[in-house]
C-alpha cells in the first residue's frame, strides 16, 4: 500500500534504519511486481538513469511519502509516478515494515 502525508520532521534518520540517500532526484516511481514492492529514483534531467530499492515482499510493507515538493503525481496501478518541482535529495528509512520517503530540496 502506498500513502502521502504531509508531515513536518528535520530528519527520520533518528527513528529507523536509514534505506538509501540520493541526490539529485526529479522524480519517484513507487510500484508492486509480483507482490514485491519498490522504490525507483529517477536523476533530475536523465530519467534514463535511476537507482532501485527492492523491499522485502511482505503483506504488511507500506510506504509512506512524506513532505516533498512536487509537480505532479500520476497514478498508474500498480506503480506511482511522483514528479519533483526541481532536484530533490531523497531519504529513504525503514521503520518496522513501514518504508518513510522523504525529500529536502537542494539549493
């Protein structure tokens, strides 16, 4: 299951297990292939060249997207597509089976 909220938080590092942190992203892709979740990081200007997280296949795995700047959202089942409004660097945590995406502009 993938959900947005808006949250106000510094850093999630804190509360779990840190994924992966990348810099710059324009966009996010969230998707389900055979009952697999994932996570794609699309870089700002070549969405030809991503970065990929597998989740572990687990009934109970949700991801959260939490406070970022964005442009659009297109949903497409089974993936969702997120673009950013300018580069982005993304945090990805792990926090029991939830997976916490959140993005902090780059100036």
């Amino acid at each position: 299951m993938i959900q947005m909220k808006s949250v106000t938080k510094k850093s999630l590092v804190d509360k779990g297990n840190l994924i992966g942190r990348v810099k710059p992203i324009g966009a996010i892709i969230l998707g389900l292939s055979e009952n697999r979740p994932w996570i794609e990081l699309c870089y700002d200007g070549d969405l030809m060249h991503t970065k990929r997280f597998e989740l572990p296949a687990d009934a109970t795995t949700q991801i959260f997207v939490e406070e970022i700047p964005h442009r659009s959202t297109i949903f497409e089942p089974p993936r969702t597509m997120i673009y950013l409004d300018g580069p982005c660097e993304i945090e990805i945590v792990q926090e029991g089976n939830h997976f916490i995406v959140r993005a902090r502009r780059q100036d």
